[in-house]
C-alpha cells in the first residue's frame, strides 16, 4: 500500500505516528511488525510506504499493488497527482481513495469524486462517501460541541464551516459578490448624520497614495491622476452581539473618499472623524505608504488604532473573513435617498459596483489562499468609469473588529492624544 499526504512535515509524519501507536497497541501486530526505513512499515509480506505530495518532492518510481490512497485530497496539487502519483497504480490498477474535506470546485479532491460518482451512476456500485459534522456529532458529543461553538462564533455560512465541517464547495474562481450575496447586504437600517447617544462606532480607512496635483489659473488644485486609486473611509455603527447572534452587525452610516490629497491632510481628517463620532476603534491600511498614517493616527488617536498590512496571505484571510460577516447577514447597508443623501448613495453606489466587479481565484495548494479583487481596467455597466476596489478593501477591514467586546458598556470617551504632525513643525 501507498498512502500519500501533502506534506512530509507534519501530514506524513503524523500518519506514521498514529500507525506505530496502533501496530505497537495490537495484539496481533505488536510482535511481528517492522519499521525498514524512514518511511516503510511491514507486518509479514504486507507494506506499506508514507511518501508527501508535496511540489518538491521527488516520489516517482513507487508502486501500489493493493491500495493507493490520497490523504488530505484538496491540498494535493492536481499537477503532482496526474504526473507523479497516478503511475504509481497504473501497472496494478489499485484501488485508488481519496481522502479530505471540501473546498472548491477545482481542487483534486472535487475532481475525483465528480469522476467517482459518474461511475457510481453508471454501474450502481457506491464509491462517494460523504460525512458532515451532524454524522460525526451524532457519534462524537465532543465533537459536537466544538461544531455548535465553532457556528456560533463564526455563523453556518462561513466557508470555513461549509467546506470544512459540512462537506460544501464554495466556487473556486468567478465573481466574489454575485446577485444573491449583494441582495444579502441590502437592509432597512437607516443611516444617521451623526453620533447617537449610546451607540458604538469603528472607522475602516484603506490609504491610496499622495498626488500633490496641478493647480489651475484660479487657484484649484486637480489631481494629476483623476482615475487613481483613492482613500476610502468607511465609518460603521457597530452593534453587540445580541441573543443568538454571537457576533457583531456592522451598519455603514457615512462613508469619505479622498483621491491624491496629501497624508498630513488625512491623518487631520480622520482624526477629526474620529473624536467627532468617538470611534472606539480605527482600522487602517498599514501597508507601504499607509504606514507612516497609521503610525501618526496611533499617537494622535492612542489606544483605538489597528494597523493592518495587506501581502498575500493576509488579504487571502481578510478575504474569507469578510465573506463570513456578508453570509452570515452581519453587513446590512442602509437605504438612502439620493435626493436627501446624494453623496453618501453615490459612494454606496459605487460600492456595490466594485463588488459586482470583484472577482476572485483560490489556489491549489494546502492554505487555499484566495486572490481577489477588481481587475484593472474594470468600468461601472452603467456610468462607465473606471472601477476600483477602494470601498471594498475599505469594509472589508470590518473583519479585524472581529475579535473585540461590543457589549454596550459605558460610551467610551476618546481623550486626543498629542498631534505627531504639530511637533514635528519647528524641526524642519
């Protein structure tokens, strides 16, 4: 037999390990079983060899003679299985099992079992076995409790939950925000012009960079970029998590975008924002030129700053975290009279349009990363404007408001902290 994991260390390892602890325990095997190298155990004339899938490795020439099974199937590289994996049962044609959780569409794991229940259909043998968390809780009340927390702290939508403990795919590549996800955000919450007594606000600011501009015979300045990136602010009322509802709801109430201003005029913006609503927290994009903003906010603003720096593998995470807060129904945008609130619906406006721009891949491999957002040269269907994802990135930072208290408690008071910008004045 071959059992092969997606990595060495720890998947490989691990198997090996529970397979010492079982032969070692057996009063059959405990004699007469044997360890002939790294990683090939034997009891009598029956073998089994532990190999890793893993990109790098270099595991061709084995053969299957009775079983060849593929632990943890969705992490295993499509690429690696049909070249290096697959031949190895080719000249015995051993039962082959795959083994694994859902994830998308696209990995081997959703291949194989596609391909199996073709077959299942065809000749009636059964070859799918599927499990969700209520077969396993019915068996495993340990497990069932850690499923009930797990849904409660997250919500059943979330797409850890659906693939990891449901058995659901999520799609592997297409439109994050189809129709049915944007009518999820839509509510009737109202959006008020300024703080309430006893409710609780966040800021979310995602920074573009400075365009100093051109100015104009009449003194204006215009940006010398007018389609660049923009800053853009989302300013939320946060509500606790209520009776059934373990986590927060957010409700965006006034949203400010800023496109080549200068980051001196920003941090005083934004602070401003900050006292004038009493932010409890301010969620800011930390990254590159972002830096030096959050870094001046966390003096200005002391104890309610939260940097965050996008790479790859954190905006993969934030990715899937905001699309747990949507699913789950814990984003509810306002109505809004265009009449009434012309700014505010534009900037809405536009937000539901970077979101029916967004598209997203996840990739093969173990952390199932996801790429996402709008691709350059997106236009709005209707106006016909270049699209970004500024708004997005900008609400989607709700996710790092996750893990904090919002139970109602006495309305906090933000005390202004020294201003970085005025000290530094006299120094240049």
């Amino acid at each position: 037999m071959i059992k092969v994991s997606p990595t060495l260390e720890p998947q490989a390892l691990n198997a090996m390990r529970r397979l010492e602890r079982t032969v070692k325990r057996n009063t059959l095997t405990q004699r007469i079983w044997v360890k002939e190298s790294g990683s090939i155990y034997r009891v009598g004339e029956a073998r089994i060899t532990f190999l890793s899938a893993a990109p790098e490795s270099n595991i061709v020439g084995a053969t299957a003679s009775a079983l060849l099974e593929v632990d943890e199937a969705q992490d295993v590289l499509c690429v690696k299985y049909e070249k290096d994996v697959a031949p190895m049962a080719a000249s015995t044609n051993a039962t082959r099992v795959f083994w694994g959780t859902s994830w998308t569409s696209r990995t081997l794991l959703a291949q194989q079992l596609r391909r199996a229940a073709a077959e299942e259909k065809r000749d009636g043998i059964r070859r799918v076995f599927r499990l969700t968390a209520d077969d396993v809780s019915a068996e495993v009340s340990a497990y069932r409790r850690h499923v009930e927390e797990t849904v409660e702290r997250l919500g059943r939508a979330h797409p850890t939950v659906r693939t990891q403990y449901f058995s659901e795919e999520v799609d592997g590549a297409g439109g994050l925000f189809p129709p049915d996800r944007l009518a999820r955000l839509r509510s009737t919450e109202s959006a008020e012009s300024a703080p309430l007594p006893g409710k609780t606000y966040a800021l979310l600011l995602d920074v573009a960079g400075e365009d100093e501009g051109v100015r104009s015979t009449d003194g204006t300045v215009a940006p010398l970029n007018p389609a660049r990136d923009s800053s853009a602010l989302t300013l939320l009322r946060v509500e606790g998590a209520l009776e059934g509802q373990p986590l927060p709801t957010y409700i965006p109430v006034l949203r400010r975008q800023w496109t080549g201003a200068s980051h001196t005029r920003l941090h005083a913006e934004v602070r401003d924002l900050a006292l004038a609503w009493n932010a409890r927290a301010v969620v800011v994009d930390a990254t590159g030129v972002g830096a030096g903003l959050a870094s001046f906010l966390e003096r200005s603003l002391p104890g309610r700053v939260i940097p965050f720096t996008f790479n790859a593998a954190s905006k993969s995470r934030l990715g899937w975290d905001f699309l747990g807060v949507v699913d789950s129904g814990r984003w509810r945008e306002p109505q809004l009279d265009p009449q009434q609130q012309p700014d505010q619906a534009r900037c809405q406006q536009e937000f539901f349009a970077q979101l029916g721009a967004c598209q997203f891949q996840v990739a093969d491999g173990p952390d199932q990363r996801m790429r996402w957002g709008v691709p350059d040269g997106s236009r709005d269907p209707l106006s016909g404007e270049v699209l970004h994802d500024d708004w997005v990135l900008s609400a989607a930072l709700c996710a790092q408001l996750e893990e904090m208290d919002w139970q109602p408690t006495v309305p906090p008071l933000i005390i202004p902290g020294e201003d970085p910008l005025e000290e530094m004045k006299g120094k240049f």
